[in-house]
C-alpha cells in the first residue's frame, strides 16, 4: 500500500501542475464535438433533399439557391444561342459588381473540376467571354446597341475579348475569300477560253459558268489555298522600293530639265547682249561722221551764248562800227 500511494502522488502532483493545459484541451474538444454534432444534425436534415441530386460541390454539405437552380442555356429566349446575359442569369440592368459576384459563382460551378451538372470545358469557356464582354463597359455597350462581340459558335480562350474575335473572324474570311481562293483546279473551262464570259467564264475566277452547269449563276467558291489578301513584308517593301525610286527619278528629271531651261535662258541673255553691241557698233561706224558734227556744233552753239551773257554783263566790249573816211581830193 504504501509503495502504490508513493507511486501514485507523483502522478497527483503531476495532473495539478498541468490543470490548465488540460483545461483547455478539454474545451476545445467539448467545441469540436458540439459542431461535429450541429453537422451532423444539418446533413442528416438535408439527406432527404440531397439523396434524389449528385452533391454539387467537393467536400460541401450543403447547396445555395444558385447551384441547385441553375442550368447552362443551351439556346437562348429567341431560339438561338444564349447571349452572355442568359449564360450568367443576369439582367441586363446588372451593375458590374453583380457581374463580377455572379461570375465568381458560376465559375465554381462550371469548372470542369466541379461536379455540377453543366460543368464543362465549353461551358467554363463560354462563361469567360460572357464574362469578358460584360465586365468592361464598352464592349458592353457595343453589345447593347449594336449586338456584335458575342460568337460562341467560335472556340477562343478565356481572356480572349470581343474585339479579337472579330479581327480573328475577318482574316479568316480574306483567307477563304483570299487573292487565290478561287481554285483553278476546278475550272470547267479551257486555257484558251479564258476571258469569254459566259461561255468559259473568266481566268481563274470561276465567274459565270457555262450553261450545261446546273447552278447557271454565279457562284464563287467557299473555300481557297488560303493566301491572304494582304501584301507580305517582302513584297510590301519591294513596292515601297520601287515606288521611291520612280518619285526620285521623276524628281531628278525635273531637277534636270530646270537646269537645262536656266542654262538656255542665260545663252539667251548673252546672244542678246552681243547682238546689242554689235548693233550699237555698227551705227556707231555708219554715222558717226554726222553724230560728230552735230556734237560740234551744239559745242560752238554753247560757247556763243556764254560769250552773250558775259557781253551783257560788261566783262567784255563790243566793238564800234567801223569809222568813215573823208573822201580824198584827189579828184
């Protein structure tokens, strides 16, 4: 007996010592069991309801309004495919925010991780350009008023938007509609009826055909070798370089041919100046005799009028007439 109670004290002392810790212990194992208990209450509630449905969501007990009413539309209100409206159960008077809440809630339905009914690659990938087109206000707007920016006949990923779909939409149609869509292995036609019109149709174009076809119209084929319409990088600096080189030809053609002009208008200038001096020379050799003449006698002229003022203002007497002889006796 008293080698049990020495054994036993230690033990006492110990779980004193350690009271607290196992106090709490103690708690938290009272509150797990109480929630495990409430769970427990909950999913044996709602066994009836979830036996009849697969469960919807990995690890979860319960199902929200959402997960239990939605179906992915497989064709719109008017028949045709749904638009992104009808992909994400929205209105359209639905404010970005609920956009953005609805497509957080669906993506987790849709995954194809998920084990909800419409969960799909396609549909996952539907929702994503619903949501793309949505969450931005133009592209929204672009699709309120004028309908374009939703195809979901075509397969695009995720962060793919409205506007790539498009630009992807119009190069396939210049590469099937291309500059060699029209295939002249089909041609009903010979090499020397080209460009007959109805008989042969045209070259390469599979215009109007001949009257034995039963299509009798035109009917241009749908599909091509795919050669875009648009020019190559080479071919477009091949033009580009032959372009600059005809502008600098014809700009030094004009250059030259303005030199040239300048060149014959100073030769002009200089025949027309020696056949002025020739000129003037030769009227100088035929009368200058006469010019000479004249300028000596408006010389003279000059000199008697100065010598008529100076007599008129006394430097200079004027001679008397000439005096008168008495007559000689010698008669």
């Amino acid at each position: 007996m008293l080698s049990f109670q020495a054994t036993v004290r230690p033990l006492a002392v110990s779980s004193r010592l350690h009271s607290p810790a196992a106090h709490i212990w103690r708690r938290n194992a009272h509150t797990a069991a109480m929630s495990d208990d409430s769970l427990d209450q909950g999913s044996s509630s709602s066994y009836g309801d979830s036996a009849s449905q697969p469960h919807l969501g990995k690890g979860k007990g319960r199902q929200d309004s959402l997960a239990q009413s939605y179906r992915f539309p497989e064709k719109g209100m008017n028949g045709g495919p749904p638009d992104p409206f009808e992909v994400m159960a929205l209105d359209r008077s639905a404010t970005q925010q609920e956009v953005k809440q609805q497509y957080y809630k669906l993506a987790l339905l849709l995954h194809p991780d998920s084990s909800h009914p419409s969960s799909s690659p396609d549909h996952f990938a539907t929702l994503n350009k619903a949501y793309n087109l949505l969450s931005k206000q133009s592209s929204r707007s672009a699709f309120l008023k004028t309908g374009y920016g939703w195809d979901v006949s075509t397969s695009s990923g995720g962060n793919q938007t409205w506007s790539d779909s498009l630009m992807r939409a119009e190069i396939a149609r210049r590469r099937n509609g291309g500059a060699a869509a029209w295939n002249g292995a089909s041609r009903r036609y010979r090499d020397s009826d080209a460009g007959r019109g109805a008989w042969g149709g045209f070259d390469g174009s599979q215009g109007w055909r001949p009257y034995e076809d039963p299509s009798k119209g035109f009917s241009p084929p749908t599909s091509g070798p795919a050669e875009e319409r648009y020019m190559s990088n080479p071919r477009f600096l091949a033009v580009v370089g032959v372009a600059s080189a005809v502008i600098a030809w014809v700009h030094w053609h004009r250059l030259g041919y303005a030199a040239e002009t300048h060149r014959d208008m100073l030769d002009k200038q200089n025949i027309d100046a020696s056949r002025a001096l020739a000129q003037a020379r030769y009227e100088a050799a035929t009368h200058g005799h006469i010019r000479r003449e004249q300028i000596r006698r408006r010389v003279r002229e000059a000199e008697v009028l100065k010598e008529l003022e100076k007599a008129d203002q006394g430097h200079i007497a004027v001679a008397g007439p000439p005096t008168a002889y008495p007559p000689s006796h010698r008669e």
